[in-house]
C-alpha cells in the first residue's frame, strides 16, 4: 500500500520551487525595471538639455536677425579706411542733386587718428551750395566743419547795373570726419 502523504508532499515541493523559480523571475524583472528607469531618466535629462540648447540656439539666431538691421544702421554711422571712396563718392553725389558741381581736392588722416580731413570744391548758385552744405551737415556720419571759403566768381555790378539773377558762387570746404575708423589701429 501507499502512503496516503506522498501527494501533498509532492505539490508542496513543485510549489516551494514554482515560488522560488517565481522570487527570481521577480527580481530579476524587478532589476530589469530600475535599470531601464535610470537609463530612461539619464536618456530623459539629455534630451530636455539638448531640447533647451537648440532653443537657446533659436532665441539668438532670431536675436541676431533682429539686431543686424540695427548693427547696419549703426555701422553706416562709421567709415572705414577701406570705405573711404564710397564716402567720398556719396558726398561728391550730393551735389547734382541741388545742381552744383563738386570735387573732393584732398583726404588725410590726421596725426591722432581722430578723424579723416576731407578738402572739397564746388561751384554753382549761392543756393546750390547752402544746400549742399545741408546735406552734407545732414548726412548720415559725424562731421564737423573745419572750414568754409565761399565767394562770388563774377565781379559785382558797378552801382545802377542788375545783378544777374543766378551767379555762380565757388566754395572751399574743409571737412573733419569724426565717425572714421582706421583699420588696425588701435586707441594706446
């Protein structure tokens, strides 16, 4: 005959090692879990790092644009010694514009690097030549008038004769451009 007690001890022993083969499949999960949660963290921290950088990298790329029309408005301000013939141009085209005629005679950059001297000449009406002086005052570079020679090319009329209603006028103009930067050199 059996023993009545060999059944119990069999399922008590397939359930002793379905719990323990159950313990390590747990932790093991359990360990599988954790190490995937800290990867996925680190994986989380990288990518909301690299997240604010490139909007970082947007900000100032939008803070660059925004600043470069402001940077091109100032910078028309200065002339550089390799933007002196553009200046010069400029100001020499401003005379057609009020029908004069005018010509720079000399450029020199003076001894303490302060400025540029500019020596012009032009000729045409009286009111020609105001108005040049006006734009040129008004121009977009900080200038500063050295000095001014204007005189009347044709003589006055002698006492009793009319005066001609558009003489011509010539003027001798000194120039001091205060907003010139000289390429290299550098302020002791």
């Amino acid at each position: 005959m059996k023993p009545q007690n060999y059944y119990p001890k069999t399922s008590l022993v397939l359930s002793l090692l379905f719990l323990c083969v159950s313990l390590v499949a747990y932790f093991y999960a359990y360990k599988t879990i954790n190490s995937n949660d800290a990867e996925t963290r680190t994986k989380e921290e990288a990518w909301d790092k690299e997240a604010q950088r490139r909007e970082e990298i947007r900000q100032l790329d939008n803070s660059i644009r925004i600043i470069s029309d402001e940077r091109a408005a100032l910078e028309t301000h200065f002339a550089r010694s390799s933007d002196v013939v553009p200046f010069l141009d400029t100001t020499e085209a401003l005379a057609p514009t009020v029908g004069t005629k005018a010509e720079v005679t000399s450029v020199e950059i003076l001894k303490d690097h302060s400025g540029l001297l500019v020596g012009m000449k032009a000729e045409g009406t009286f009111q020609g030549l105001y108005k040049f002086i006006t734009l040129i005052e008004n121009s977009q570079y900080e200038i500063e008038f050295v000095g001014m020679n204007i005189k009347r090319q044709d003589p006055l009329p002698e006492a009793g004769k009319r005066v001609a209603a558009a003489s011509k006028w010539d003027l001798n103009l000194k120039i001091k451009l205060l907003s010139f930067i000289e390429e290299g050199y550098t302020p002791k």
